[in-house]
C-alpha cells in the first residue's frame, strides 16, 4: 500500500484527471481524501501499487495542467484502516446504514 | 455589445485560426451564425468525425492548431475518435462543441452528453465554460495547452445560452502559465554522460521518433546524425527526419519495420532515443527490448519515460535544446570508430530497398506510386496492411510527409485528413492510401472533396478483406478468417463516379513485371499530374501479407520474414 499527497489548483476536473490516472490502470483506490490547503487543494490517495507504477503515477500526474506538487506520504494509521468506500458493503447496507 | 459567439470567433482569430472543420447543429448555432464576419474559414464535412480528423491532418502537416467544431451529444461524441488519436500522436487540436442551454444541464435534456466527462481522459486540458466572462480566457488557456510541451487535444464545451448572450468584449487575452512545479530539465550535465557512454559502447544506435518533428529541431538532427555516423532508424511517426539517402539510415523499425533496422536494435549496446515514447508497436516484448543496451531516452514529456522499459539516462527537455547541446560537446570529444559495426548493422537494408527484390506487387505498386510523386509532396496512409507497406517504402526526406493515425491506429483517418492537409498545402501532391474497410468509414467525404474541387490522389487497395486482421487470423488463429470477409465491396469506381469524382481500376498482374509497361507507367503518371480528385482502386490479392512482422509478445529479433508456419 501507498500514499500519495497530490496538490493541485481547483479548477474543473483536475481531481478526477489525478484520480484517472490510477483507475484507467485498474488499481483499486483505498482511500481518497480531498481537502483544501490555503489556496490550494490537496488529495491523499492510498493505492495498491507497483514500483514501475509508481513512476509513471508520479510522471503523469505531474503533466497534469493544476497540478502543483506530488509527494509520497506513509501509508499507514487510523486514517487508512478502513477501505474507502468499506469494500463489501452492499447497496442496501448503505441504505440500512443512512437510515438509522 | 457583442455576443458570446462572436468572442470565441474574435479569440480565435487572436489564436491565428483561419481554417476549422465542423458539422453544425442546435447548441452550436448560435457560432454558425456568426461565421459569416468572422474572416475564419470553416470548412463543412460530412460527418463530425471527418471534421475532427480534417482538423488533425492540417494541424500535423503545418504544425498549427487544429480546429474543430460539433454541437451538443452526438455531434460531440462524434469526435471523441480524433480526439483519442490527437492524445496518442501528439497532435496540437481544439474542440469546440455547443452544449445544451446552462439551465438543462445535468437533465438528460436532448442531444445533451457530458462530453466534459467522456472526453476527460482523452484531452490534456477541458473547460465546460460556466459563464460568458470566462470565454477569452478559456480559449486563450485551451491554445496553450494544446500547442505547449507534448502537443495534444483539447476540448471546449460552451452552452449555447453563453453563445446568445451578449457582453461588453474588450479584446482577446494572453494567457500567462501559472507556475509549474519544478521539472527536471536537462541542465547540460547530461552531454558529459552520453558522450563517456558513446566512448564505451560498440554497437550504438539512434532512434528518432516524432518529437524531431514536432520540435522543429530536424536540421539540428541530420547534423548530429551526420558527426555520429552510427546505424539510425525512424518509427513511423520519425520517418521523414532521416534523409533515406543517408548511409547509416535503416528505416523503420518495429513491429513491421525493416529486418536491419530491427536486427541493429536488438544488437545495439547503447541506444539513444530522440523524440518517440518506445510503444508497444516498437519495443515487441519490453523484457527483451534492446536487451544488451543501455538507454539514454531525450524527451519533452516526463509522462513517457519509463513506462515501457527503464532508460538509464533521462535527458528531459525540447530536442531543439537538448540536441544542439549534445553536439556542441560531441565536437570536444574524439569518438571510436564504428564503421564495421556501420557497415554491418546496414548490409541486409540494401536489398529490401530494391524494387526489383519485391515479389509483392502491392509494394511495387506504391514503390511505383512513390517514385513518380511530384517533389513536393504529402502521403496519407490509413491503417492497416496497405500503412505498414506504406510506411516500409517511404523514401521522402520530408519530416511531415508521411502522415497516418499511428498511436490509436484509427480506421478512416485518412480521407478527412487528407482534406485538411490539401487546404493547408494547396500547392502539394497529396497521396492518400487507403484500405478497401477503412475507406469506407469515412467514404461520406468524398463530397468534401468534390465540394471543394480538392486534387487529392486517393488510392484504395482493394484486397476484399480486413487484411491485416485476416494477416493475423492467418498467422495466429489458425487461418479462422471470422469476419474479415469484404468480398461483397461495393464497385469503388462506381461510388467515386456518383460523388462525381474521377476513377479508375488498376489490377495487381500490372505490377508483376519490371519495369512496369509504359501502359501502366502512363496511368500513373496521369493519375498523379491531373489538377482533379481522382480516384485508383487497385485490385490487390486477397492473402497478400506484410512482412517482417514481429508477433504480438514476441522480441524484435523473432522478427517473421516470409509466410511460414508459426505454430
């Protein structure tokens, strides 16, 4: 597993280009947290991910109009404990869950 | 007071667009119906992909921006095609589609598609335009990504109430690149480096890719080519950058490239990549590309780097920077000899140059074609066999004179693209050679052609397959030719003549001695020099196969040389 802080300039779709780059691989994203930092924003990705991956993550994220910087963070603590959205959670579950 | 379409017509005029390619509809009218005054040229297709490709064709042959134009949902994901091949080939392109009124958006209103969303993962930069303010900027930011670093396609959406509403315009704007992260660009410590790696190697190669090109840099490459001497080839986006004539030149490499050119890569110790993303179509199996090589990649897009095979040097930055520092500090440095590996890594490549060694008579149909072009001019290959032979028999020393859909390998680029590249260079030969499938998937633009009374030399090989499909079916599906069958074609002459253009058959046992007859000679020539569209359908045989040809999977050196049995 690892985490991945990218920040980035708010502008249309940059968030979903960053996020592209890891789902057109098909690498399942454990965790997303986008918030924003001063004038900026920055997401926190944790990802299932390879060395050669890694690199071409980094390459293409960087070529990506807004965004300002890319670095790697520990993948590890409270926050990242639970998969995002809760792998084997049924729609219905879901429902349950916003009901009570 | 001036309306919002009538701005974005203003802006690109400020962006040096005087030509664009469209299909009109209901959210894009209102720009329809501004055209008028605007002194920018729009050129009507037949379909929106002919439009976007159209667009694609001018921009790869002069280097500008293309431009292309569609309404709203089916308008606009009738480009999503082009828009996928400008990504892949590089190619500087701005869309702009007519999005339903502001108010409808997200209803599933008609003809309203999220094309922001579908077209996110295919253009390097999008804007859905939320208010007429933005207009002058978002045009202005779209131009810059698109023509900037590694060019690629970008997409505007703007909804039609933005094109009707009407503001006070004080004028285009210049946009100004917010700060980008620190990319590590080649500092000039690099020279030092490739140079001790040249002084240590035997058998050094160059691969020259489209960034020669794109970078403008294609004199500083013959001169530094020149002091190298070493073996060079060219993928099929390079071909053109290296002279033909020149001694150390092998063609094209890659999956159907030349067996010197592929042989020399597989042997090479260091090899020096100028301007090419090393896809799969060139590197065969990544684990046993160049494997004896070291790499020294030069690139303007870090995105690239790596992603196929790791180089052992990055050198990142515009090869019209990169290249004449290289050469600068080659001239301190005395270089080994590399002549006898010269001189072998270019023996076989003699033979395949040699018409007469040609058994096939489709290849010596376009050596023939080739041979007899005006000097100036421009080919245009669609995709399939007939782009491969093509490819393997350019001789132009032309660095945007062979032009094909290469990266995304789009059936029916040709035709449009064709259109845009003889509106771009009216003076020019241009020779498009299509396949008898991919014709007939923008075969509705030959009413574009005729139109506009563009002498465009479209050339169909009629082999009645999907041949390159039905090549594979042969080789590696154990000749199961499950719907490749085109033997049901419709008479290309006669569909020619009802979009009243000119045309004629020319039957493959023509080719079959050599020199060809003064007969066939003659009908060339006249097909070639005539001032109108014309159309040749040349009757090619159904099996004929293109060769060398590296599976799918396999190394560059289990190259296929003949027809054999492979399994």
């Amino acid at each position: 597993m690892q985490a991945f802080q990218i920040h980035y300039r708010n502008t249309q779709g940059t968030l979903m280009r960053i996020l592209n780059a890891a789902s057109r691989r098909g690498l399942d994203l454990h965790s997303v947290q986008a918030v924003a930092v001063d004038r900026d924003h920055q997401v926190t990705l944790v990802l299932e991910v390879n060395q050669k991956q890694v690199g071409q993550l980094y390459r293409e994220w960087y070529s990506i109009a807004d965004v300002t910087h890319v670095r790697p963070v520990a993948a590890h603590g409270d926050a990242w404990a639970t998969a995002h959205p809760p792998a084997g959670v049924s729609l219905e579950d879901g429902r349950s869950a916003a009901r009570a | 007071m001036l309306k919002g379409a009538e701005i974005v017509l203003q802006c690109l005029r400020a962006e040096g667009v005087e030509l664009m390619f469209g299909y009109p509809g209901g959210a894009i009218m209102p720009l329809y119906d501004a055209l008028e005054d605007s002194g920018i040229r729009h050129v009507l297709t037949r379909h929106e992909q002919g439009a976007v490709f159209a667009a694609e064709g001018y921009a790869r042959v002069t280097g500008n921006v293309g431009v292309a134009i569609a309404t709203s949902g089916p308008g606009a994901t009738n480009l999503v095609t082009g828009i996928a091949d400008a990504k892949m080939d590089s190619v500087p392109l701005v869309c702009i589609t007519g999005q339903v009124r502001s108010a409808l958006i997200g209803s599933d209103a008609f003809q309203e598609t999220d094309v922001f969303g579908v077209t996110l993962s295919l253009t390097k930069w999008s804007r859905l335009v939320r208010s007429i303010d933005e207009i002058p900027e978002v045009i202005a930011e779209g131009f810059h990504w698109a023509r900037s670093g590694r060019p690629g396609p970008v997409v505007i959406d703007i909804p039609t109430d933005m094109l009707k509403a009407k503001k006070e315009f004080s004028g285009p704007v210049k946009f100004m690149p917010h700060a980008r992260p620190a990319e590590a660009k080649a500092d000039g410590g690099f020279t030092d480096t490739i140079v001790a790696m040249l002084q240590q190697a035997s058998k050094p190669v160059v691969l020259v890719g489209a960034g020669a090109k794109l970078s403008g840099a294609i004199p500083e490459l013959r001169r530094l080519l020149d002091d190298l001497k070493i073996p060079a080839f060219a993928t099929v986006h390079g071909l053109g950058a290296i002279p033909p004539q020149a001694p150390y030149y092998l063609g094209m490499v890659g999956m159907h490239g030349t067996r010197a050119a592929n042989t020399a890569l597989h042997e090479t110790d260091l090899l020096l990549v100028l301007g090419a993303r090393l896809d799969d179509r060139v590197t065969g199996d990544p684990s046993r590309f160049a494997p004896h090589a070291k790499i020294v990649h030069f690139e303007i897009d870090p995105a690239q780097l790596d992603r196929v095979r790791p180089c052992d040097l990055a050198v990142i930055g515009d090869l019209a920077d990169t290249i004449p520092a290289f050469q600068a500090e080659l001239r301190h440095h005395t270089l080994p000899d590399f002549s006898a590996w010269r001189s072998v890594a270019c023996g076989p490549e003699r033979a395949e140059l040699d018409p007469r060694g040609l058994a096939q008579p489709t290849i010596r149909f376009l050596d023939e074609l080739f041979s007899r072009l005006p000097e100036n001019n421009v080919i245009l290959a669609d995709v399939g066999q007939h782009q491969m032979w093509a490819a393997q028999r350019f001789r132009s020393a032309s660095p945007r004179g062979f032009i094909t859909s290469g990266g995304l390998g789009a059936m029916g680029f040709a035709l449009p693209a064709a259109v845009g590249v003889q509106l771009a260079k009216p003076d020019t030969c241009v020779l498009c050679v299509s396949g008898d499938g991919g014709f007939q998937m923008n075969i509705q633009e030959l009413a574009t052609v005729h139109r506009l009374g563009l002498p465009i030399k479209l050339v169909i090989i009629d082999n009645k397959y999907l041949g390159m499909v039905r090549q594979w079916q042969q080789l590696f599906y154990e000749k199961n030719y499950a719907e490749t069958d085109l033997s049901d074609n419709p008479d290309f002459v006669e569909i020619a003549k009802a979009y009243k253009i000119h045309a004629r058959r020319l039957n493959e046992e023509a080719m079959r001695e050599f020199p060809v007859s003064a007969e066939t000679g003659d009908l060339i020539d006249s097909f070639l020099r005539s001032h109108e569209p014309e159309l040749l359908v040349f009757d090619c045989h159904p099996e004929a196969n293109v060769f060398p040809m590296v599976p799918a999977g396999a190394a560059l050196s289990e190259m296929l040389l003949e027809d054999e049995p492979t399994q």
